[in-house]
C-alpha cells in the first residue's frame, strides 16, 4: 500500500508495473475535466479522471487478463492493449484519456498501478509484458 492519500498535499507514491520508475500521482477534481495529475520527475501528465471507472468497468466486461501494452503518444498502441483502449475512438470519451498534448500517451503505465492502489485491478510487475485485470 503506497504512502500518501491521492490528494495534491499528500500524494501517492507508486512505481511502474515493472518497478523501475517511481512517480507520484493525485486527484485534481478541480480541473475541467478533473484529471488524475502525474508526476514523473519533471514531466506532469494528465488523464481525464474518469479513466479509472471506465476502465474498471472495460475490464470486468472483458473478465480476463489483458496486456498493458504501454507506449508514448508518438507511437502507435498495440491492437488489444490498454494502452490503444486508452486512446480509442470506441472507448466512453471517443479517444485519448490523455490532457496533455504530447503527453497523452503512457496511459498503460501509469492508471493501472493508480487502479490497483484503489484496489480496482490487479496488476503484473514482470520485468515486461504486464497485464491487468479488474478485482
């Protein structure tokens, strides 16, 4: 369980599916439209909040595993992962879950860890090649 409450003052701590990046990521429901802000260094990111719940309710239809599949937004997703869900003109917003012109990408990489800190999913941390599915 990471440290921290999902809130701009304290927010949570958590690490890739791999484990091999920390970021910190909250809950901005003041935004329009509220976003789930992540911090990777430098680098802010930014995903329309309802990513988790649409997500969520992808995955329990789906009832299986199902790769990640991360990838910046200059490349493309591969077909049947989260991440190409994640920018699909089929998913409930008609495209990318992503705020920040390019920057929209990484969806893959970052909303599952955030999805099993809510106890949402279960997420695998394999070296690569992680899959989720919702709990």
């Amino acid at each position: 369980m990471a440290k921290g409450k999902g809130t701009k003052d304290q927010p949570w701590n958590l690490k890739t599916p791999p484990g091999t990046s920390e970021f910190t990521t909250y809950r901005d429901e003041t935004s329009t439209p509220a976003a789930l802000v992540v911090q990777v260094g430098k680098t802010q990111l930014k995903y329309d909040l309802r990513c988790l719940d649409d997500l969520q309710k992808m995955l329990k239809s789906r009832g299986d595993w199902m790769p990640l599949g991360s990838a910046d937004e200059q490349k493309p997703a591969a077909e049947g992962t989260v991440e190409a869900w994640g920018r699909s003109p089929k998913n409930p917003v008609g495209g990318w879950y992503g705020l920040k012109k390019g920057l929209r990408g990484r969806f893959a990489m970052y909303v599952p860890p955030v999805m099993e800190e809510l106890k949402l999913a279960e997420v695998e941390h394999l070296p690569k090649n992680n899959r989720m599915r919702a709990l």
